[in-house]
C-alpha cells in the first residue's frame, strides 16, 4: 500500500494527473473516531490537500533557483524569474536529498526558449556564470602542487602530464560580456551601463580561500585549460591550441594558471 | 577530529532555548558571540565538498553546543536508503559532534525522485514497521538513536488506522527512537483536521521526548500553514505552556526559515519561551 | 610553411627544453578572511520551512500562465544592458 501510494505521488508529477487523489478523504474527523471536540466544519477537502502540497514543492524547487542565480533574478525581476523557475521545476525533478545541487541544467533549458535568443541572448550564459560559482563555493579545496616533482621530469614526461584542475575550476565562455553584466549585478555595485558589444568573455570560475573568483582569459587560454579539463596532455593540448591559434606563450599561460590557482596536481600518462 | 573518543569541543550540553543556525547570522554570531545556549544546523546544508560554509560551522561550533537537524533522509519512503547521505551525516556528526541528530517522520521522495518537502504516512501498521526497519538502519550506521520530528499535515489518508500521536507513539516505540516534538506542526495540524492538540500531547510517552520546536504558522483561513515566517502564534504558545507541563524543561528551538528577522529579534522570541520553560 | 607552423616548431622545441615553473600564490583560508569572502549572505538551500509561501516567490503567476509571458514581465536591471541585439538585432551563434 505504501508503495502504491509513493509510486502514484510521483508518477502524478510526471503525467500531471491528480490519480492520488483517491487515496485521501476529507476532513480528518470524517474517518476518525477521536475527533474531539465535535468539529464546527469540515476541514481541508482531498483536492485542497494535495494542492497546497504540490504547490509546495513546486515552489520549493522555484525558490532554491532563486538562491542560485540571483543575478539572472535582478536582470529580469523576480516576477519574470518565477515564472521560468516554475517552468523548470516542473520539468526538471530533483534527483539529490539537498537543494544544493538543483538548478544545474537552467542554462540548457533557458537556451531552448524560443524568444530567448532575441529577446536576452546573454541570459542563459550568465545563468552558466552563476552555477560556476554556485558550484565552486561549495567545492572542495584541492591541495598544493608538487612543482619540485614536475620540474624533475624529463622533457617527454612532461609532454605526457595532464594537469589536475581545481575541484572548485570550471569555464565558460560567451560572446557577451557576462562577467560585466555578473559584477555590475552584485549588491553595492556602482549603477553603470553594459554594453554587449564590449565584446566576447572567456572566463573561469574558481575558488581561492573562500572567495570565489572569476576570471578573464584570453581565448588560448581558455582553450587550452579547456583541453586540460577533458584529460588531455600537455603535448595534445598544446596542439590543439595551434591548430586554432596563430601563437601560443604556453610557458607563461601556464604559470598564469598555476599562480591563479588553477593547476592543484597532474599525473603523467603512460 | 576526535581520535581517543573524548569529544574536541569544549561545549556539548543542550539546555534552554536554542534557535536554528542561518548564514545571514554568521558574522554577527562570530563577531559578537551572542548569549545563545546552542543552535539547531541543518546538516542537509553542509553535506559539501568544502568551502566557507564549513568554516563557518566549525567556528561557530567551537563556542557552541549545536544539535543536527535533517530534512534528506526520508525515513517513510519506500525507496532504498541513501547510504551516500547516511555517510555524510556520519561525517557530519563525527566533524561536529551535535549532541544529536534528527529528521522528520515523513517522505520526502519516491521514485528516486526528491520532493524536497515533508509528506506525510498513512497512519497505518505497515507504515510504522516500514519506518522502524529503516530507522534501526539508521541508528546502526550512526551508532546512536536519532529523534523523529511530526509534520505539519495537510491532508487524510482513507487508509488511516490510527491517530496521529498514535502512530508518532507507535514508531518511536517499534523503532526505538526518540521524538522532537514540534508544538506547532501539532497545533496546526489539530486546526487542519479537527482534533484536539492537548489530547495529542497527552498522549505521547513522556520519556521519548527530547527536543521541542515551535514557529508560526500563517492563518489561510481554511486552513493553517506551517509557513517559519513569523512570530510564535498565541495558541501555540498556550500549548506550549501545557508540553512543559507535561514533558518537563525539554531543550526548545525557536525555528524560522523565511522572512529570517535579525538576530536579537530571533532572541527576543526565544526569551519568550526561557521565561515559560523555566518557570 | 605558414606561420602556425614555425610556432608549433618552436613550441615542441621549448618542451623537450624542458619547463620550469614556479610555486603559484598560496590559499589563504583562516576565519578572519571570512568577512571578505563571497557568498556570505547566501541563504541556507534546504530548510523544512513552508516554501509555499516563501519571500522569493512570492506574488508571481505560479503554475499558470503562458511560459512566453516571462518576456513581457520582465522588470529588471536587464534595461540598464544595451547593444547588441536590442539595438541592431545582433542574432546569437551557437556556442
Ligand atoms: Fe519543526
């Protein structure tokens, strides 16, 4: 009965059918024999019920969104936010015990909004900025590189190590200037205008200490870690960086990446 | 962390009324350390990889005795038991030494799907066999017995073969587990459904009760809603008078989650009820 | 022989030069740098408060209404970010 009753909450949801509604009666003093004292009226009926739960957690789902993108909430108001976040949270279940991690697919679901691309084409990339640092808030901390270890290798090892990133490290890049539009979003921030053709972000998103970061790159850069993050090698990430770009200060960038903080280890590969 | 099993935190001791642990107070319980006997945490809320929010808890921690409070575990469903949850509260737990741990007598998902709200059982006798199973479970991974909170309760199922205080009862009994009382879920449920509350908290075995929880509700009119956004209401209060009665000077926790007031507003309301549980 | 080319000459050269580097900045994480952090007013996600009735969403059109009417609602600082395709029907490309 039990399992009866669970499995047909959820498949309700999925269908958007009301068949629990056979499972609950009225007023509790209908079925009860304990009612006391006599009951002036009826309480809430079946349909009430089960309404103000499935509002609930509709609404629950729609607010934790709130939490994670405010950004996205103070660029539309909150109004316009809602009415999305509930699309969302209707279509997209919840599949850990805590809100944390909800809320991680907004970006794809934004961008398959018709009018999207006209009307707010940065929208749903800074939505992407905002999970990156969601994320990297509650990120591990990684530990320290051992440098001592990697200049010791031979030149042909090092062409075989891939860099381990930050568990807090994630990029994304944009033909608008979300970091612009993110900085000038945050409370306290001066009342400036954006203009997006200020052009192309290549950003990352990371945490140092307990400050969450987010950084400009230039586009080799970015291509390059991006390479990194898929598992590549030093010596295949640089070629696939040549093959897009003209040059590459590949010492320098990857010293800039490790004095960010980017690069907490690497393994050689075999 | 604790290597020789004796606790590497100062204070542990719950006693008096607490309130609930929120970020908008971090700063302001660091840097002013506020006379707070402890505080209630939402363990769902650290089950992190890292980052400032565990900092935050563990200096919070160090100048108070905090108890865990869960929403994830989802004791009543019928889905197989999140081990990977149990094993972060146990982390939690064995990090930050709450004096203990509870969560709701409730589902909150179903088909690998996660509401995120508490639902409540049909008040039935497979219902307190399913619970107790799975809280014995519990109780071994966490090697201590952890307290079942009531739901605040919206609708009946036809299903019903009992009360509610006596299925509470029943699954504290079966499972061996401790109950937190909350006054209001049992006054807003009792207005929902038409029974009497202090015939509720009359009912319940006195030696189960460790913790308390009161908050406002919001009056629908219909209906009353568990809404933590507001002052204690009146009834609740009159009700809460009489649990004291009952149940002794039991630790109390003042909860509010949206609408958040400052700190000493939160204190105020939590003065409200030192002057009733140590009268 | 292109240009990309003679980098990509000389950058297999630096790597069997071998490569040198230096320690990067270290994470500082003490509680007193807590105050700076980011991220201090988020809000707790989980909480067994009713969310029904929750500051954030509140007042909005919930369950019904037309999904494009987001569009329409909107009242937000969005007004204050120009160009593009608001002035000169800039199309967005794939990423
Ligand atoms: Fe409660």
């Amino acid at each position: 009965m039990l399992k009866e009753i669970q499995q047909v909450f959820a498949d309700d949801f999925s269908s958007n059918s009301s068949e629990f509604l056979k499972y609950i009666g009225g007023g509790g003093c209908e079925e009860m024999s304990s009612c006391s004292p006599a009951p002036k009226f009826i309480g809430l009926d079946a349909i009430q019920g089960l309404e103000i739960y499935r509002e609930s957690i509709i609404a629950g789902l729609a607010r934790s969104l709130t939490e994670i993108y405010p950004v996205c909430v103070k660029l539309i108001g909150l109004e316009s936010f809602s009415l999305l976040a509930y699309r969302y949270s209707e279509n997209y279940p919840s599949s850990s015990p805590s809100l944390i991690n909800y809320g991680q697919k907004f970006s794809a679901f934004l961008n398959s909004i018709p009018q999207m691309g006209v009307a707010l084409p940065y929208f749903p990339d800074v939505a992407a900025l905002e999970l990156l640092v969601h994320n990297a808030y509650y990120a591990s901390s990684g530990s320290d590189i051992d440098l001592f270890r990697f200049n010791q290798l031979t030149p042909s090892k090092q062409s075989k190590v891939v860099f381990d990133l930050t568990p807090s490290f994630g990029l994304v890049s944009s033909e608008f200037p979300i970091k612009h539009i993110w900085e000038v979003s945050q409370d306290g921030a001066d009342d400036e205008i954006v203009s997006l053709d200020e052009g192309a972000d290549f950003l990352a998103v990371h945490r140092f200490g307990n400050e969450v970061r987010i950084e400009s790159l230039s586009a080799e850069l970015y291509l390059f870690l991006g390479e990194m993050c898929k598992g590549l090698t030093l010596s295949e990430a640089l070629s696939s960086v040549l093959n897009e770009f003209n040059e590459f200060d590949f010492q320098a960038s990857i010293q800039l990446a490790l004095d960010k903080g980017f690069i907490y280890g690497f393994h050689v590969q075999n | 962390m604790s290597i020789s099993g004796k606790s590497s935190f100062k204070k542990s001791k719950i006693q008096g009324v607490g309130i609930g642990l929120r970020s908008c107070h971090y700063q302001s319980i660091i840097q002013h350390k506020p006379r707070i006997p402890w505080f209630e945490v939402i363990s769902d809320n650290y089950m992190i990889e890292g980052g400032p929010e565990l900092n935050y808890l563990e200096s919070i921690r160090n100048d108070y005795p905090i108890v865990m409070h869960g929403v994830g575990m989802s004791v009543g469903s019928v889905d197989d038991l999140n081990m990977d949850y149990l094993g972060k509260l146990r982390s939690l737990k064995e990090r930050f030494e709450p004096a203990w741990i509870s969560d709701h007598l409730c589902w909150v998902s179903a088909d690998k799907r996660y509401f995120h709200d508490l639902l409540p059982l049909p008040y039935t006798q497979e219902s307190i066999d399913h619970v107790a199973k799975r809280v014995q479970r519990v109780q071994n991974v966490l090697g201590e017995r952890i307290l079942l909170e009531n739901v605040s309760n919206y609708m009946t199922y036809k299903a019903n073969e009992m009360t509610e205080w006596e299925f509470l009862s029943n699954v504290a009994e079966a499972a061996d587990c401790n109950i937190l009382l909350d006054i209001n879920n049992v006054y807003v449920s009792s207005y929902n459904h038409k029974f009497d509350p202090f015939l509720y908290l009359n009912e319940i075995p006195v030696n189960r009760v460790k913790q308390f929880h009161l908050a406002g509700y919001q009056d629908k009119g219909l209906y009353l809603f568990d809404s933590h956004s507001e002052k204690v209401k009146p009834p609740v209060w009159d009700l809460y008078e009489f649990a004291v009665t009952k149940f002794g000077s039991i630790p109390t926790l003042i909860e509010w989650d949206d609408d958040i007031p400052s700190l000493s507003d939160l204190l105020t309301e939590a003065n409200k009820a030192s002057k009733i549980i140590w009268k | 022989m292109s240009k990309k080319n003679l980098v990509k000459a000389a950058v297999v050269g630096a790597l069997s030069a071998g490569l040198v580097l230096s320690a990067g900045a270290t994470k500082a994480a003490s509680p007193n740098d807590m105050e700076k952090c980011y991220g201090v007013a988020k809000a707790g996600m989980n909480d067994c408060g009713g969310k029904g009735t929750g500051h954030s969403c509140q007042g909005q059109s919930k369950t019904d209404g037309d999904p494009n009417d987001w569009l329409y609602l909107k009242k937000g600082s969005c007004e204050k970010i120009i160009g593009g395709s608001l002035t000169s029907g800039y199309k967005k490309k794939g990423r």
